[in-house]
C-alpha cells in the first residue's frame, strides 16, 4: 500500500495506486502467464535435427559459377 508522505501529491499517489491495481489485475496476469507458457513451449518444442534448408549464407557462397575466396 502506498503511504502519501513528504512530497508525495494527489496525483502521484493515485497514480502508484493506480499502477498497482494493474499489476493485480486479472488482465496482467492472464498475460504475464500466457508469456511464460510461450517462453517455455519454446524451449521445449525446439527441433532436435537442423533445418532441412540450407542458409542463406551458404546459398550466397557462389557468384558466377565461381567460389569466393579462390583467385583464378
């Protein structure tokens, strides 16, 4: 519970009060917890094999039939 103390106005008082019911409220919560289950079903679901494509990086190795880094 905020306390108004020395300093503290109207306003800012009803503004930490009002800060805190929103942190208690039902919506917070219903999304602060579909955010862990998501952070979780993240790193539980993740692929064990790698990708069956290749990256981008690898495809960009060849300019006109010529591999980067040979000198011809």
């Amino acid at each position: 519970m905020v306390i108004a103390g020395a300093g503290m106005t109207g306003r800012r008082v009803r503004k930490a009060l009002a800060m805190k019911a929103f942190l208690k409220s039902d919506l917070f919560l219903r999304f602060l917890g579909g955010f862990a289950i998501g952070a979780v079903a993240m790193f539980a679901l993740q692929p064990s094999d790698p990708p069956m494509f290749g990256t981008t990086a690898v495809a960009a190795t060849q300019t006109h039939g010529q591999t980067h880094g040979t000198a011809r």
